[in-house]
C-alpha cells in the first residue's frame, strides 16, 4: 500500500474509518462519522482518481516502509482531529447564534470535543515526528539529504510539523486555549 499515493490514500482512508469504530465506543463522540465519512469518501475518490500516477518506489526497504506506515498513523490522527475540530466549530457557532437545532443535541460538548482533539494531536504529532526522522534516513541511504529536503511533499511534510509543534506548544504555555 506504501508504493504510490493512491495506496497512501486508501491506507488512511482505512485508518480514518478504524479510528471511528473505535471511536463509536467512546459514547460521546460517537457523531465523529458525521464529519469523518465524508472526508474518508473524498480521500478514498482521491486515491481512486490518482490510482496509477505519480512516483512509484520501486525499493521501499525498512526506512521507506517505517516512514510511510509513521506518517500515514500520524495523518489519521490529524485527520480524526480536524474532523472533531470541524465539530467543536459547528457546536460553538450555534451556540452563538442561540439556535438548539438537532445538531447541537446530537454534538458532544465542547470540553469534550476539545479534548477528543488534543489527544489525536498528541497522539498524531510523535508518528508524524517519527516518519520524518525514518525519511531523513532512508533519504540518506538512498538519493541522498539534499535532494530529499527540495521535495515539495517534504517543505510541506516540515511546514505542516512546524505549525503542530507550535500549536501543541502554544497550548502547554497556556497561551492557547
């Protein structure tokens, strides 16, 4: 599954739809499936659409395979976070607007929600770290740093690290509630 973007897509398409099964014995979370289907169908159409494109490894070897199980654990964690992110937005905007429809009752709060996001981020944010370093040492096996770090995929790979490290260190200041 790790040969080609497609089956990267599919892989987290499986671990979206994992992480709501176990999910639904969490009892509060259980209207997690109404953000996350769509996002498991819209990737699951990506990898679809993509299927036979893009770059094929042709030698995966340990570190490839350790890097991409790594980010693909931890891009479904971020996946399951921004759709519990997506709830605690819709529960608060209509809490705003004072306007109790069925979707507020059937929303958890928003304590919960917020804390159903923090630990996929935290659970997230260390796979993710950790595929980064196995990239970094198959890319030193193989083609080498240099070119490695000119990938797009890696600057967004790095870019995306960064903001998490921020956020989750913003958070533990207390600066960011």
């Amino acid at each position: 599954p790790f040969r080609d973007v497609a089956g990267a897509l599919l892989c987290v398409v499986g671990l979206m739809l994992s992480a709501l099964a176990a999910a639904s014995f969490l009892g509060p979370i259980r209207a997690l499936g109404a953000f996350l289907v769509p996002l498991a169908a819209l990737l699951a159409w990506g990898g679809w659409w993509f299927a036979g494109s893009g770059p094929r490894w042709s030698e995966p070897g340990v570190w490839l395979f350790l890097h991409g199980g790594l980010a693909l654990l931890g891009c479904g964690a971020f996946a399951v976070a921004s759709c519990a992110a997506a709830m605690y937005l819709v529960q608060e905007r209509q809490i705003r607007s004072r306007r109790a429809g069925r979707l507020l009752e059937a929303l958890p709060s928003l304590e919960a929600l917020d804390r159903f996001a923090v630990v996929a981020v935290r659970l997230g944010f260390p796979l993710f770290s950790l595929s980064l370093v196995a990239g970094l040492a198959g890319a030193a096996q193989g083609e080498g740093v240099v070119r490695w770090l000119r990938e797009p995929v890696v600057t967004g790979a790095l870019l995306t690290w960064a903001l998490y490290a921020a956020v989750l260190a913003l958070r533990r200041s207390g600066r960011l509630e």
